[in-house]
C-alpha cells in the first residue's frame, strides 16, 4: 500500500546520546552476529516509539519511577532511571530522528509507533489527540499500530484522526463489524529500502474492551494477536524478505509469539512500557521495545546479507536534556499548540512533598492518595481506583493541572455504593487472577487500587484462594456485612473483568468528574505527601 507522507519540517542535530538506564531483563537465547565482511552486509534502520500516552512535553525522571510500570517492583521487568534528570519532549524526539536519518540515509530509515499514542494528556483531551497527530506527521512517521487507548475518544474520532494523519493506523487484530475488514484499510504495509522488501504487519490490544468504555469500541471486534499474525504472516513471508510485527500486545504476549509463530524476523513491542536492552532473541525471531512516554527512541538496525537477515543491533536513544537540543521549529509547533490552553495547562493545584508515582502491578501511591480524597469526600470505608498503567509521577514542588491530568486524563464521574464483603473479596480474587492468570492472554490491567481496606493476596495459591486477613477500620471483614464503596463509573462496566463492582446495591452516579473533584481537593490542601496508609495490601509473589 502507499505510505501518507508530509513535509518534514527541518531540524537541528545534537550529540548523540550515551546515557541509559537499568534494566533486569535478561535474553532467552542470543547469537554472535554473523562474522562478514562489513561491505557484504546491508543495514536498515526502524526507528520506533510506543506508549507516548499523549506525552509531548518533557518530564524530569526520579531515581526510581518517573513514568507509570518503570519502577514498579511487582513487574516481571524492573526498570529504573539512572540519574534524576529532564528528559523526553517531542522537540527532542525530532531532533533524534532527524539526527539518525540524516547519518543513515533517510532513504535506508523507517519510522514506527506501537499505539497508546495521542490520549491520556490534558492538551489531547483539549484537542481531541490532534495536537499528537500534528507532531507525527511534522516528523513522518510510516506506521501506526492502534493501542487500546487510542480509542479513548470513541471511535468516530479515531477515524478522524486516521484521516488527519500522513500515515496509516492500523490493526490486523481489530475487525469493523460492519465491514468484516481489519479496522481502517490493509493492516500492513511493505516497503522496499536497498532492494530489500520488508514487511510490517500491525497487532492491536486483544482486551481493548476491558481497559476502557466498551461504548468507544462499539461496533468492532478484537481478537488474539497471535492467532491473527499466524494467519498474516505466511502471506507475507512470500511477499517481503523481512516480516516484523508491529505490536501492542504487551512482551509477555510477544515472547509467547516469538516461540509460537513461525516466519517472524522482529517484533516491536508496545503496551508494557519496557525497554527490552539488549534486543531478546527467541528461536528466529528478534524482539525489541523503546519503553513510554516519548523519553525513548528505538532504533531498531537490520543487517542484511543480500536480502536476507542475519542480525538485529539495538540502539536506544535516551532523550536527556543535557545531551539533546530540542529541535526550534517542532518547539515553534508545541508552543502555539499550547498557547490557546496554557492557563489551564499551567494552573496551580497543589504542593506536593514527595515523588508520587503510579505503581502498576503494585500499591500505587498517587492512586492511594486519590482513594482517600473520595472516602474523605464522599464518606466512603472503601475506595475503589483501577490499576493502570500510564502517567508521570508528582515531583517535589508545584504541581500544574497538566500534570494532574496526566495520572488522571479521563472524564469519569464519581459513584458511591454499597458492596458486601464477599463482593469485595470476589474482587480482590480477580485482581490477583489479573496479575497472575493461568493463561498470559486473559491478563489485563494491573493490581486495583484501594484504600481504606487492608489485605493480604498471595499469588503462590490457587486462584480463587489468593486473598485473606481483609481488614475494613479495625475490623475483619464480614462476607453479609455491606460496606460503603466510592469508585468511578467506569468500574461498573467490567473494566479489567471487576464485574462484582457493577452488581453492587444503591448505586448513586454523580455528576462529579473524578479529575475535577482531585483538582478541587487538592487546591484545598495547599499541600501533599506520600500517602500515610501505604501498605494497606501486603503482595506474596513467590
């Protein structure tokens, strides 16, 4: 198919960047590139970006997490930051691009983002995820897998902002009932760099569902990646020299493919927020991610003897401030696209004390204190907050309402209700089976976010016996006894498989946008820390 293209804007160029950060993931097999002589070898580079959840502004890192999964110790992957430091921002990801592909040869460069790309920001909620779509398509971006947050705005406008962009997103995964077609067109794309056909197949989130308003997904179907690409990728083994998957399927779920699917050269990842240095191999095929937020540039080389694959390097490239310049024209793009909104952008909320991040598969600080906003707001014994993984901690210091909105980007409305004990308990089990499932694919979501109710979950036992020593006030809790619980709206709609909460009694939705009433209590207390009941769910894992 024929690539959407758009002028690309000029850059400056900066040092290349050196600095990195820690990371515990190890390869499963690895190989010593093939010994040639280097003129017998052709190099292709993808460039690659996934999960920038509408992250187009820099952000500075924290020693531990700075961005939502990074330095959550309940992930399989741990990573941490090496340095507390600015880095990331759309000016400086230009300035990488345009760095690489002016070394490289723009005509040996492809450009790649694995989806969750333009919500989960205050500007993308202003601008509907325009603002993200303009910043691509200055840098020309090739392709675009669809993430299940890419569909936060409904569907209609996600069709629109396919239509805005100068590149295709696309999903073979997700099927328009309608037409009974992959969502959007043909889900891939191949493309010829050096005589070398190459082949780029993309893969949405299989429970898109189940992580979002099942509204905005109305009228589509999503099916396992895996089971898909084992359908693509003969197809496309015949037509291209080298198949790479373009995934939003999250790396357990990839390494599965990698193992199960044969006839893939590289898969790049998305959803889980890692990076995954060095590149893993698994059997025949390579698998690579460039972690979130748009701090990171993937760059992913291909190297080629003839036409055929014999190796995959990494290079990632850490966006630090104080080895990047942004670029001045990208910078000219995102000032003017702030400027209608930058009151709102940079209103004061709150002081906080502390670092407060999101944890995802563990207690999560920002989420706890949210949790008890709402009980002391609403009265509540319980509150109930899903686990998710997106967003950029509170640093100490002034905290702006963008910020706010990039823990809290959604327009849930407030609801109080009332749940049994055994209902609660029913929940916490299926939060454990969420983190620890029999099966990789029936994972979604991270651990739920409560407070005001302590417990015990051990992933060693069998699900359905995972929870005990559940503890409201003083108190162990009582199977028939009913308990006050504030939570959001979308909580009721089985969002991460939490079907218990939708079946409560005396259900009252308010009007009350959650995001609003946090901003709202916040500015009352003038003032924040870290929350003082962390370690209200105690966590065995092994």
């Amino acid at each position: 198919m024929n690539l959407k293209k758009s002028h690309f804007i000029p850059v400056l160029f900066a040092p290349l960047l050196l600095a990195g950060a820690c990371t515990s993931t190890t390869n499963e097999s690895t190989t010593e590139a093939t010994d040639m002589a280097e003129g017998d070898n052709k190099s292709i580079t993808i460039l690659h970006t996934n999960d920038m959840h509408g992250s187009y502004m820099p952000f500075r890192t924290t020693a531990d997490n700075a961005t939502a999964q990074t330095g959550d110790a309940g992930r399989d992957t741990l990573i941490t930051f090496g340095k507390e430091a600015e880095i990331g921002g759309f000016a400086y990801l230009a300035s990488a691009i345009k760095k690489v592909r002016q070394e490289k040869g723009e005509e040996n460069v492809l450009l790649l983002d694995g989806g969750d790309t333009f919500s989960d920001d205050q500007l993308g909620n202003l601008t509907k995820g325009e603002a993200m779509i303009r910043l691509m398509n200055t840098v020309q971006y090739d392709l675009m897998a669809l993430g299940n947050h890419d569909f936060d705005y409904g569907l209609e406008r996600t069709r629109e902002l396919e239509q805005l962009a100068n590149f295709p997103m696309r999903a073979a995964n997700i099927v328009d009932e309608q037409t009974q077609q992959p969502i959007f067109g043909e889900p891939y794309i191949i493309t010829e760099k050096q005589g070398v056909k190459i082949a780029i197949l993309t893969l949405g989130y299989r429970n898109t569902p189940k992580t979002g308003n099942p509204d905005n997904v109305k009228g589509l179907r999503f099916s396992i990646g895996q089971e898909v690409a084992q359908q693509y990728v003969p197809k496309l083994r015949e037509q291209a020299d080298v198949v790479v998957v373009l995934s939003h399927e999250g790396t357990a779920v990839d390494y599965k493919m990698a193992r199960e699917v044969e006839g893939i050269d590289l898969i790049i990842g998305a959803h889980s927020h890692d990076i995954i240095e060095p590149r893993k191999k698994i059997g025949q095929t390579y698998v690579v991610q460039a972690m979130s937020d748009a701090s990171i540039l993937g760059d992913t080389e291909l190297i080629l003897s003839g036409n055929k694959l014999v190796d995959v390097k990494d290079h990632y490239h850490w966006l630090w401030h104080e080895e990047w310049q942004p670029d001045p024209e990208v910078q000219i793009i995102v000032d003017e696209l702030r400027k209608p909104h930058l009151n709102k952008l940079q209103e004061k909320v709150v002081d906080s004390r502390d670092v407060i991040g999101r944890q995802y598969k563990s207690e999560s600080p920002f989420d706890k204190l949210v949790g008890n906003l709402l009980l002391e707001g609403y009265k509540g014994e319980v509150a109930i907050m899903p686990g998710v993984g997106y967003g950029i901690s509170f640093k100490p210091g002034p905290v702006s309402s963008e910020e706010v909105y990039k823990l809290l980007p959604h327009p849930s409305k407030i609801v109080t209700l009332q749940m049994t004990g055994k209902q609660l308990k029913q929940t916490l089990e299926q939060a454990a089976k969420n983190l620890k499932p029999d099966n990789k694919l029936d994972a979604v979501g991270g651990l739920i976010q409560t407070s005001g109710i302590a417990y015990q979950m051990d992933l060693t036992k069998p699900i359905g016996q995972r929870i005990n020593n559940m503890q409201i006030g003083n108190s162990a809790v009582s199977d028939s006894k009913t308990y006050e619980v504030v939570t959001h709206n979308g909580l009721l709609t089985g969002l991460h498989n939490f079907d218990e909460i939708g079946k409560g009694q005396n259900i009252n939705r308010t009007e009350k946008p959650l995001t609003e009433f946090i901003i709202e209590k916040l500015k009352e207390k003038k003032t924040v820390g870290m929350p003082e009941n962390m370690g209200e769910a105690k966590i065995i894992r092994q």
